[in-house]
C-alpha cells in the first residue's frame, strides 16, 4: 500500500476520538486539521472532516466538513458544509478562519467553501453550540453573530433550529435531501414551508406531500403530533411580518433524535437505541415509501412491502446498482432491447414491437387520451405508430397511451392493467429460455430440498445448545434482529407484565431512556424441556 494512504488511514479514523482535549471553539489563528474535532460543550455533537462509505468499496473517499451527534457510533452527519463541492480524497483539509474574518475549508492551497459572510468584526472566532449550530461571532460580543449553519440547513432539522423564511432578507431555510448513503451533495427532493404547511417538492416543482395547515398545535394531516409526540417535544409555529417559522425543543434533552428528509424522499423521525446501537424508526413521510415522486426512477414498479420496493418493469434493467444500493434510484431502469424504431430511422414504425401486460398498476400521470380508438387493438396501433409510444392502457375512460418515460408507476391491486412496449426481441428471448427456466427449477428444486435438510440440522442443534431465539420477524419495527438476552435486559428479566393469553405474555421494557417497547414472550415445551422465545411487539417513543 501506498505510504500516503496509509497516512489518510490513520488521520481519517473516524471513531477514535481525537487525542487533543475537546473544545467547542475555533479562535482566529488556529487551523482544525484533517483528524482534529470541535465537541459542543454539551458533549452532544462533533464538527469535524468526515468520510462517508467504506474504504473498502471503490468509490473514491471524498471528505466532508460536517456535524454529526457525538455520542451515536454510527456516523450520522446532520449538517454539511461542502456537499456539493467534497475535498478529494489523498488531499488534506483544514478549518480557518482567513484573514476577512470568514471561516473556509482549505485543501491543497484552494479554497473548497466559505462561509461568504460580511464580516464588519477583526475578532471573529467559530463556536459549535450545544444545540448542533455552529457559529461564526465575533469574540468579544457574543449576539453579534454573522453566519451559523442553522441558516444554512441540509438534510435534517434539530431542535431549536428554524425551518422557514424570513420575509425581511428573503432567506429561506429548507431541508434538501441528499444524493446518496455517501454523496453529500444535494439531491432531487426538498422540505419547504409553504404559507402555513410543510410542503415536500421534486426538484423544487412538484408537490407530492403536505402536512396540511398549522391548526394552532399541530398540523392537521400529522393529528399524532398531538397525541402520541405531544410528551417529547414542543412545536413553535410563527408568522408575523419579518418572518414565517416552524421549530420544536426536545423536552427530554438526553433523547437523541433525529428528523431529517432521506435520499428517498421520505421524512423520517428516529430515535436512536443504545440497547439496539441503532435508529429506531418512529415515522416516515408520506407513510408509503410509493408516494414519493418518482421515487424508484423511469421504468420502475413501486410496490410498499418493506425495503426492496422499486423493481424495474419486464425487459429493463437498473441503470446504476452503485446508485442503487447507496439508495439512489431516481436512475430507475434501462430497456435492455430497443424498440423497432428507435434507431436513426424514424420514419418506421414499429409494427414489431410487442406489448407485456401488467394487471393491477396505478396509472402513471401524463396520459394522452386517444379520442378515437374505440377498441384495445387500435388503441394499441396508435401507439405502435407512434415512435416515442412507450405503453398503453384501454379501460372504462377509453384509450390512453404514454410517451417518453414513465414514472410513478405503482403495483396497486385496485389498479388498471398497463400494456408496456417492448422489442419483439424482448419477448422471443423470454420463449427460448423457458426451457432452461424449466431444468432450471428441477435443479433448484434439488438443491432447495437438500438445503432444507442443512437447514433442520443447523436448527436443532441451535436448539440443543441455548434457548436464546434471535427475533428475525422482521415485519414489527423494520431492520432490528434483537437478542433474547437483550429482550431480557430491557424488560428487566420480564418484570412488568403487560398482559397474557395463550401465546404467552407481554411485558414492558425500554430501549434506552426514550424508547418504550412491549415484548411478547412465547413459551413452548421442547422435548420436555420448557423455552422462550421474545419479539418485539410494539414500540413507543416516549
Ligand atoms: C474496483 O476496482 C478494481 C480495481 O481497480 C476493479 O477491478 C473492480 O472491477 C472495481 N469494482 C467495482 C465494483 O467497480
Ligand atoms: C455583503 O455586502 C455587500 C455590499 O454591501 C452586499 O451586496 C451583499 O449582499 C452582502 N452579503 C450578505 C451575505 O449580506
Ligand atoms: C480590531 O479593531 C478594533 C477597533 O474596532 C481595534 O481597536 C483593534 O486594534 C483591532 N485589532 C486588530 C488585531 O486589528
Ligand atoms: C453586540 O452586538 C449586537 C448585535 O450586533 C449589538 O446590538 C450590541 O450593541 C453589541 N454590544 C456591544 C457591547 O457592542
Ligand atoms: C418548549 O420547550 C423548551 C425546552 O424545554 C422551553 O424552553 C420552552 O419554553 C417550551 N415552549 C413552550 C411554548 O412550551
Ligand atoms: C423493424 O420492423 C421492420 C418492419 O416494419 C422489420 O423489417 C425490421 O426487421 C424490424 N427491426 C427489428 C430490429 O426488429
Ligand atoms: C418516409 O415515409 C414516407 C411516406 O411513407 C416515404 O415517402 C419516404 O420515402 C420515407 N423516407 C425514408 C427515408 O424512408
Ligand atoms: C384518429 O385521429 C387521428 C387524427 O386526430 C388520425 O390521425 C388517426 O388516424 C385516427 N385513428 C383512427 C383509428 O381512426
């Protein structure tokens, strides 16, 4: 390996702290190096370089300066500086305040950001608050504060944080979801404050969520934030001449919280679990995952059955499984054979085209209706003749055809059957492989049973040495396998019960100061020998 990287390597651990005593704040004259951080005199949150992904994938590491919470081993930025601008990654940054008073991220002798403020003090020095805002003031007076990144938001809204406008200066502080798991630059979707809503946008123009108007308490689509978040938080809401804002205050302030809008375009609430080391997912917005606007891409089916809900249509293939695995897929799917006429010479039509039914599909917007073709064949000839005809559909309203991508295409089971135009090639290919399907099942069918067969042993031998059940039903809170021991510690070894019945019985417990949960425990006899089994039944935030 190079000597270089393995330089970065060492500079760049991210999770060991600095060996440096922590400070909150960055005088004039001093440099914040690669490996150096600022830790809020709270101990909440950390500003620093940061790398998002691992080293072990090929993408080249670029290096961010954020903020991310102290205290959650999982790195979570929830603020970046130079997201669309990333230092590359052998060079090495540093934090400054430059000579006009500005704070800028320097790399290799060139500026990658700054924070381009007016700067009417010689004394400024940049403070990182408890409250996750970072703060360019000057020295001696403390309220006179010429740039904070509570200004200038990117994913995730924090408590005590404004999110709106002023009407006075025009500044609008809004949330912008961002590219992928590791690209900080900013992506296609966006939370605004409307006049008196929550609005989520598609590339600043498409509405595709509100939150309704603010009632006075609470937004009238989201009636939970009276009741059930009524105890964790506060909500202001204000609108008067010089500005139009939202914000909340967490009221137990050891919680650690976090709501911000994510790559998919959904905004999501969590809480984070020491007990779980993880995010534990309070709520999402919309609720289905299918709702976000051109959330899976073109050429895409969305279906809302937990985590793989894009799926590209019959004949299409995912144009970048790099994107999609970092949860980009705004890239959606490519046709893997072309259509008759889409090659140089427009003037064919594409008679040879074929069409693939989808039955039960909640119709893509942007129809043309075809006045004229009063039957699904000739509805079908329209779009064949029509170069750029990408599907059909022939119901009660008559025939619509698509042209140009389609989006928003969704599996919904009162939905309408869509006629999809593919190569003839397309289909054929699917023909001479049914044979091959065919053997191919036979074999798989072998290979299935004698895994079974693994499987039985593996599992009771599992049975045999411990009684400790890890909880795979995945379907209760999403992505979390707890331990029966872990169910053990949180409910304090099942002390509070709940309730019963013939399953077994509920008791209560906690996931970490802020997280209550209900843990069903099953009993059942095994050869004689009685044993437990724990799942997690419901979760609360408190
Ligand atoms: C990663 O890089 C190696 C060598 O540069 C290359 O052979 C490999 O195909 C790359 N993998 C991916 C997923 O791009
Ligand atoms: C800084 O001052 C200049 C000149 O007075 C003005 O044009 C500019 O808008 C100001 N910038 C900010 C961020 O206030
Ligand atoms: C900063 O400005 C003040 C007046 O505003 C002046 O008295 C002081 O000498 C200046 N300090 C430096 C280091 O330039
Ligand atoms: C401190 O700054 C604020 C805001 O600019 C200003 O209103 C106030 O007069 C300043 N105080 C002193 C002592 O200079
Ligand atoms: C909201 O909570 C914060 C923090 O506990 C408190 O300072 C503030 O007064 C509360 N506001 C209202 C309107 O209750
Ligand atoms: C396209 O259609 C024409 C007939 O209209 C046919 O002659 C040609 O072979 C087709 N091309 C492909 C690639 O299917
Ligand atoms: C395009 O179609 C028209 C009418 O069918 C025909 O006259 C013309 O020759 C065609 N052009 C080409 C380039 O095939
Ligand atoms: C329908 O009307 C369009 C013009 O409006 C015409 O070009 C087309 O041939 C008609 N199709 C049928 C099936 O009558």
């Amino acid at each position: 390996m190079h000597p270089l990287l393995v330089l970065c390597g060492l500079l760049f651990s991210l999770h060991t702290p600095s060996c440096s005593a922590a400070t909150d704040t960055l005088p004039r004259g001093h440099a914040l190096a690669a490996d150096e951080r600022l830790v809020s005199n709270n101990g909440k949150f950390t500003l620093g370089f940061f790398q998002p992904g691992s080293k072990s994938s090929n993408n080249t590491l670029n290096t961010y300066l954020g903020i991310w919470f102290h205290k959650v081993p999982k790195l979570t930025p929830v603020w970046s500086a130079n997201g669309d601008n990333p230092v590359p990654s052998l060079a090495l940054p540093e934090l400054i305040i430059s000579r006009d008073g500005n704070l800028v991220v320097l790399a290799q002798g060139t500026i990658m950001w700054s924070t381009q403020a007016n700067i009417t003090a010689n004394d400024t020095i940049v403070v990182l608050l408890g409250s996750e805002n970072l703060v360019l003031r000057s020295s001696s007076n403390s309220s006179d504060i010429f740039w904070q990144s509570f200004d200038y938001p990117t994913d995730t809204l924090l408590a005590g944080a404004k999110f709106g406008r002023n009407k006075v200066t025009g500044l609008n502080r809004r949330m912008v979801s961002r590219k992928n798991l590791i690209d900080q630059a900013p992506g296609v979707y966006c939370e605004e404050l409307a006049v008196d809503a929550i609005d989520l946008l598609w590339k600043s123009s498409v509405v595709y969520w509100s939150s309704g108007e603010w009632n006075g308490r609470f937004f009238i689509s989201i009636p939970e934030m009276s009741a059930q978040s009524g105890s964790r938080c506060n909500y202001t809401f204000v609108n008067n001449d010089q500005e139009v804002y939202f914000s909340y205050n967490l009221l137990n302030e050891n919680m650690i919280f976090h709501n911000f809008l994510d790559v998919s375009g959904q905004i999501q609430t969590r809480v984070w679990s020491d007990l779980a080391v993880d995010w534990i997912t309070a709520r999402t917005q919309p609720n289905d995952p299918c709702d976000v606007y051109a959330t899976c891409g073109p050429f895409t089916i969305c279906t809302d059955n937990g985590k793989s809900f894009c799926n590209c249509m019959k004949g299409f293939s995912i144009r970048s499984s790099e994107d999609w695995e970092l949860e980009d897929r705004t890239g959606g799917c490519i046709r893997n054979n072309p259509l008759n006429c889409s090659g140089d010479d427009k003037n064919k039509t594409g008679v040879t085209d074929k069409f693939y039914s989808m039955p039960s599909i909640r119709l893509p917007q942007n129809a043309k209706g075809i006045q004229n073709a009063s039957s699904a064949n000739e509805c079908a000839r329209v779009c064949l003749n029509s170069c750029s005809c990408t599907a059909y559909s022939y119901g009660i309203g008559g025939c619509s055809i698509w042209h140009g991508e389609l989006l928003n295409v969704v599996a919904d089971d009162n939905g309408e059957p869509l006629h999809l135009r593919l190569a003839a090639k397309e289909v054929q290919s699917w023909k001479s492989n049914k044979r091959v399907i065919i053997t191919g099942v036979a074999i798989g069918a072998s290979i299935a049973a004698m895994g079974f067969l693994i499987l039985i042993v593996i599992w009771r031998r599992i049975r045999e040495w411990s009684s400790h059940a890890m909880d795979n039903d995945q379907s209760g809170i999403g992505i979390i396998a707890f331990k029966y021991v872990d169910m053990k510690r949180a409910t304090k070894n099942f002390s509070e019960k709940l309730g019963g019945g013939g399953f077994g019985s509920v008791f209560k417990g906690c996931l970490s100061n802020s997280v209550a949960i209900a843990v069903k425990r099953l009993e059942c006899a095994h050869q004689g020998e009685k044993q437990f089994r724990a799942e997690v039944n419901s979760i609360g935030i408190i």
